[in-house]
C-alpha cells in the first residue's frame, strides 16, 4: 500500500464543520468560508475598490469588477491568471505599457495560501497594494489624458426656502456616501460673497398662462470603420493617449468670466434688460467662480448631448442676460445646487417673458435666436425637473416655441437662398449652423416630450424639408483663428439636406451625415412611428405596409453609423459608445422607436404628467394583462436586453453613481419603456411557463437574460427574475439625481418590482435549486448592490 494510498484511507470524505454561524444555524468546514457567509448577514463589504466607490463582499468580485470596468485604467488580474501569465516566456517586446510590480504580492500570496486558499483580510490588504501599484505605474499615461478638475462643493445659495417649489423636484440621494466630481472653476479665488440677506418674491417671478444588434457597437472589440479613428474609446472612463491619432483634437475650453469687470459687465446687462425691475431687486449675481463652476459643468456635461450653442463665441458678458441664466441653471444642476439652479432658472423665464412682452414688434420671423435658445433651455430645465407643474408650463409655450422655430427657419432658408452658390464667411457659417442646430435641438426635445408623456410634436417629421443637417462637432468646434482649416473642411464634409437623407433611409440607401444628423434622423423616424400608430383611421393594410417600411429604414439608419463623419475631437464623458455621445445616445431612441413599432403605453406615459410613482407604477403592472409573447415581441426583447446589458456589464453600481453626470437624460428616458417591456415578457414567460412553454427563440433570450445573474453576484433565491429587473433598474437611474424625472422613473419601478414579486409561486428563480422565501426589501438590496 502506497504512502498517498494510506493517507487517501485517513483522510475523511466529509470534513467536519466546526464554524458554527452567529447568525443562524449553518456551519463551514473553513473560517474563511464562515466569515464570507456571516458578511451575508451583517451587510458587511470590505473589499473596496480603489478606482470607484463599489464594494464588494469577496475579493474575487472585486477582481472581476476592476478587468471588467476599469479594464482601461490598468485592471488588476486575478491571482491565477498571473500565475499563468508569469510561466511564459515572451519573445517578442511589445508595445510600451505601465508596468505593475505584482511579483512580491504573489509571492506573498504564495507563502501564505493554504491549499491555494487565500485568508479573506490578508487578501483585502494585497489587493490594496496591488491597486496602488497599478495607480502609480499609471501616472505616466494619465497625465496625457484628459483629467476632470477637482470636485468641491458650491458656494451657499441665496435661495428663499419660503418660495413655492414643489418640495424633493429634483432629489439628490445618497449623497452622503457619494462625492460627485462636480466641475471646478478654473479662474482665480472667489469673490468675497455679501452676507446680506434678499427677499424673493415669488408672484413676480410667474409667467402668464429584425433588428441588428446594438450591443455591437458599443462593447465590440473591433469598432466599425467610423469609429475606429475616433480617439475615445469611452468604455470605462477618457480616452488611452495611445489610441489618441496624431490628428486628434483636445475638447474647447467652457467660456469663462475672467475678470470681476466682465462680471459687472453682465450685471449692467441684467440691469439693461429688466426695465421693470423684476428680478435685479431680488436677485444676485453669483460670485465669479460660481458662474465659471456653472459654465464648465453646462459645457463639459450637458452641451455635448445638444450642441447647439457655439462655444468660441458664447462669451458670458455679451451673451443675452437671460440665455446666460438658462445656461448657468443647467450648469447649476449639474453641481447639485437646485436651489440655485431653480433661482437662476427663473430670473431667466421672467426676462425673456418680459422681453418678448415689451418687443410686440418682433414675430416668428424677426424674433432673435437667442430667445429661441432660452425657451429650449427654460423648457429643459421645466419638462425634466421632476415637478408636473413644470411640464404643464413647457406644454403650454411648446407651440410658441414652434412659431418661432418655423419663422427663424424660413429666414434661414432666405439667407442661404440669397447667397446662391457663394461660400459663406466664417461668421455667416457660424451664425446659419447655430441657428440650423437650435431648431433641430427644439425638434429633438419636442421628440422627447412625445416619447416620455404622449404629447403631439409641435414640429412634424416633415418641415425641415431642404435645411441641410448639422455639420460634425469637430468642424463646430474647429477654431476660430484657423480659418484656413475651416473652408477645407465646410468644402468637404457631406451635409445632405434633410429630406435627401429621409428619402434614402427608406431606399435603404446608406445616407452619410454627422453624429448629430443621425440624431435628428432617428428622432423623425421615432416621430413617424407614433404618428402612424395613432392613425386608427387608415386601412390596417396600409398601415402594416408602412410598419414594414418603418422597420426596414430603421435597418438603414443602424446602418448609416458606420458611415457617420468621423470626429476627432476629444469629448470628456464615460460612456461605453465608440464615437461621439450623440451616437450613444441616437442608439438609445433607436432601441425605444424599434420597440414602439410592436408595443407602447399610452395611459402610462399620460399618467407621467402628474408625476406620481404609484399611480405610474399602477398603470405598469396593470400592462401584464394586454401582453402578449410573440415572435415579433421576442426580436424586441433582445432590444431589452441590450438595453440592460449596458450597464450590467459597466456595473451597475458604477453606472448608477456616474451616468447621471455622463449620460443624457434620454438613456433613463428611452430606458423606461425597455425595461418595462423586458420586465413583463419575463413575467408572462413565469406566469405561462407550464401552460404555454417558451419557444426555443425565447429559451434561448432567457439564458441570454440570466446570464447576466449568476451565484457570486447575485442571490436572488425565489425571487422572479421579472422583479429583479424592474428593482435594478430603478434603484440604478434614481441613486444619484440631476434631473428629477430620473427620481419618478426609478421610484416607480421600485414599486412595480415590489407588486412583481408579490406572487412568487410560480417565478423564474435564478437557481433551480433555490427554495427560499420570496423577495423581500433586504433581498432586493443585495440583488441592486452585488450585480456588478
């Protein structure tokens, strides 16, 4: 008998469990495996990540989450991995990377394993190391990147709390345990601010009464053609300095107020344009790092997604008073300073109201662009405050603000028809582009407010006619002193009028245009796909005819991305789209308009406008009884499931705690009806199961589906898979809030995960071998927290 066949004989088949769980009554062979187990009970995450705010309860995940999401900032391996790594011997050097000195934690891993068995506070305190190392070795090529300035939090506001706002509009949760990295200024030190107190009146500031596949452009290891020059690969933060080509182009510098003149220069402004006296006596100015706070934050994070304003010549001390407040009351939001951003918001309606009011001679077609601009930011700030009172108000001038598009429209039609096959100069171009991208900016919000509460567009899909689409963003923001470089590129890059690219959409001929083109051009197919849904009057026929065609030009349209005009400016966002975040952001309402040919809520979107959760929530879960599986629903479920795999891949953690900064607000938007789709085919799928089994095609999405669940990240026992959708979903787009309409979305699938999971009898369990109580509130949070 052999020596390994004597201690085979000694050695049990069942080792004995001795640690014995304070909470309840399991017991492990292993400490280690106790104290992973009793982390379940206390809540307790001590592997923190040093790149992020995400926890995690084991070090694996950790591991895991840094290759995943930081995977462009110099991931960690996993300790075998490495081991693997370290046997091979190169021949060949490589391209130059940081270097990370891993040997010594290995080798202390190593010496202190036990069976290959790692002690858990050993671990956390290694991998600590290891994460400083991979810092350090990055500081070299982080220097070249582009770096956020440093967070700080805002001056106090001058906000009367006795003014009547609707309490928590626009809620910022969790913020104790978040710091957001809210821009900075860039100029010097602040002013001294007066302690002097103001009163508000609150009456004067009132105005009167068979799809492709998505995912393939956004997580694909080789980006189409259009994308593969495009110097940010977005994934997981700014662009590598090494994918960065030689022609590639920093981001503008945010227009600032320099000088504390040029800050009395924009109070003698306000001073000129409120002949009535009904904000200045009321109002002050914030000091001049407040306004340069406000400024970088609006053109850092929220121009890129409606570049509409023109950033070399917006100068904040001879822009109109009330366009400069609409623009620092967006940036306002994205500090978190609501109060301030409400004031400003505000002071901004009552000038333009008063300034249209007193000027009765101006009509839709004289009227200046920058009233145009101030009313889209004004409606903005109100249809996405999270207040229903502030959706009514943008419903009330949204034809208005139509009048006044169709007006400057055709006078943009003259002056282009009046210079006849002349070149423009560059301040003719400058002052035709920005006022061709305001009125397609006014027709993407119109596209959604439709989307989002129902409403009728004010502008059809079809009045553009022959305006020609906007130009790319790296020849809007090309500087001003290169003229030179400017009529090179005006000459060559293709501007196909926007009837010409409707046309060949539905030819399904490939039309060549901007990131923002392709914007405008998904939001006109949108708009077609409502208008033909809300047309019971034409034969069904007729209308499964243009579906048909609906359907094939929306092919055409994915198509034309890898088409779209590359850009080679650098935009200082996270987002996992190659190329610029118009295009991520066109994916999202392609995704919504695909779904919207097969399903759509009417009475959910109509209860939005009063902007109360359960009656949202309510109409929700009543939609399981009109829903229906189907080979057509299945094609818009992979739609869903894109939709969700977005972040679940990112994190969701660390997509709740940044997109709000990153993301337009179109993605929680879009998002919305996605996921509720989602949400109710797997509920039907669980609630049918044994009467009407899945199809292979709907096996197969539901695989695809609980893939993105597994043991070591989520422990959802009987809870239905449905309900966890919907519960991750919401507490994802409402953790962290810039524009409150993101707090009404994630409370109402909150509450309709909670009505979900009331009937468990028959759910779709994430282990089949799970046999546990159904979901609960603690069952929930572990679900949100460990999906990573």
């Amino acid at each position: 008998m052999t020596a390994q066949t004597q201690f085979l004989k000694k050695t049990p088949l069942v080792q004995e469990r001795k640690y014995k769980c304070e909470y309840c009554a399991r017991a492990f062979s292993r400490s280690e495996h106790r104290s992973r187990h009793e982390r379940s009970h206390t809540k307790e995450r001590p592997f923190k990540c040093l790149k992020c705010r995400s926890t995690f309860v084991r070090r694996d995940l950790l591991l895991r989450h840094d290759r995943t999401v930081h995977a462009k900032d110099g991931g960690i391996p996993l300790h075998s991995e490495v081991k693997r790594r370290s046997t091979k011997n190169s021949s060949t050097a490589g391209p130059s990377k940081p270097t990370i000195a891993i040997e010594p934690a290995i080798e202390q891993l190593d010496g202190n394993s036990n069976d290959g068995l790692v002690d858990m506070e050993t671990a956390a305190v290694l991998m600590t190391e290891l994460h400083q190392a991979a810092a350090a070795a990055m500081v070299d090529h982080q220097e070249q990147m582009l770096l956020q300035e440093k967070s700080r939090r805002s001056m106090s506001s001058e906000f009367d709390p006795s003014m009547p706002y609707t309490p928590g509009a626009i809620p910022v949760q969790n913020m104790s345990t978040w710091d957001p990295p809210t821009p900075s200024s860039s100029t010097g030190p602040d002013l001294p601010r007066s302690s002097e107190s103001q009163d508000w009146n609150a009456s004067t500031l009132q105005l009167p009464s068979g799809h492709p596949t998505s995912m393939e452009r956004s997580f694909s290891a080789e980006p189409p053609r259009s994308y593969a020059a495009s110097p940010n690969p977005y994934f997981a933060g700014f662009a590598s300095p090494s994918g960065i080509p030689t022609h590639s182009t920093p981001p503008p510098t945010p227009p600032a107020v320099e000088t504390d003149h040029e800050r009395n220069m924009i109070l003698d402004n306000i001073r000129e344009i409120d002949a009535e006296r009904a904000v200045l006596d009321r109002f002050r100015l914030p000091s001049k790092s407040g306004l340069n706070r406000y400024l970088t934050a609006y053109f850092n994070l929220f121009h890129h997604h409606l570049p509409f304003l023109h950033m070399a010549t917006f100068k904040p001390a001879s822009i109109a008073p009330p366009l400069l407040l609409a623009v620092l009351s967006v940036g306002a939001l994205y500090t978190f300073e609501k109060e301030q951003a409400y004031t400003l918001h505000l002071s901004s309606k009552v000038l333009v109201n008063n300034f249209l009011h007193r000027n009765q001679e101006f009509s839709s077609l004289n009227c200046p662009l920058w009233t145009t601009q101030t009313l889209l930011l004004n409606m903005v700030f109100a249809s996405w405050s999270g207040d229903a009172k502030g959706v009514e108000w943008a419903y009330s001038i949204k034809d208005l603000l139509a009048n006044m598009v169709a007006g400057g429209r055709y006078e943009l039609q003259q002056r282009i028809e009046n210079r006849g096959d002349k070149l423009p100069t560059r301040d003719e171009w400058t002052v035709d582009e920005g006022s061709k991208r305001t009125y397609f900016a006014v027709y993407i919000f119109f596209g959604l407010l439709t989307l989002t509460f129902n409403y009728t567009s004010a502008i059809s899909y079809n009045e553009f006619d022959a305006i020609s689409l906007p130009c790319s963003e790296t020849l809007w923001n090309s500087p001003v002193t290169d003229d030179q470089y400017w009529r090179e590129a005006y000459i060559n890059e293709p501007t196909p009028a926007f009837n010409e690219a409707h046309s060949r959409l539905f030819k399904g001929d490939t039309p060549q245009y901007s990131a923002f083109a392709a914007r405008v051009m998904i939001n006109t197919l949108f708009l077609e796909v409502w208008s033909v849904r809300r047309s019971p009057e034409i034969v069904e026929a007729v209308v499964s005819e243009y579906r048909g065609k609906l359907s094939a030009a929306l092919d055409t349209w994915h198509r034309s991305l890898d088409s779209c005009t590359t850009e080679t400016m650098i935009v200082p966002l996270t987002a996992p789209q190659k190329g610029h975040p118009l295009v991520f952001n066109a994916l999202a309402m392609y995704r919504a308009t695909a779904a919207r040919l097969e399903v759509e809520f009417v009475s959910i979107q109509k209860a939005l406008r009063d902007h109360l959760p359960e009656e949202v929530a309510a109409g929700m879960t009543s939609a399981t009884e009109g829903f229906s599986r189907s080979e057509s629903m299945t094609k818009v479920i992979q739609l869903c499931f894109e939709c969700f795999q977005i972040p679940a891949l990112m994190g969701i953690r660390w997509v709740a705690r940044t997109s709000a900064l990153n993301w337009s607000v179109e993605h929680p938007l879009c998002g919305f009806d996605l996921m509720l789709i989602l949400s109710l085919w797997l509920y039907k799928l669980e609630d049918e199961m044994e009467t009407i089994p899945p199809t292979d095609e709907e096996r197969h999405m539901l695989e695809k589906i609980r893939s993105l669940f597994d043991d070591d990240s989520v422990e959802l026992y009987g809870s239905r898979l449905s309900a966890a959708v919907a519960r991750i979903w919401g507490g994802m787009v409402d953790e962290v809030v810039v524009w409150g309409v993101t707090s009404l979305l994630g409370e109402s699938f909150k509450i309709h995960s909670h009505t979900l999971a009331l009937n468990d009898d028959a759910g779709l369990t994430l282990s089949s071998s799970a046999s546990s109580p159904s979901s609960s509130p603690e069952m929930d949070e572990d679900m949100e927290s460990e999906l990573e």
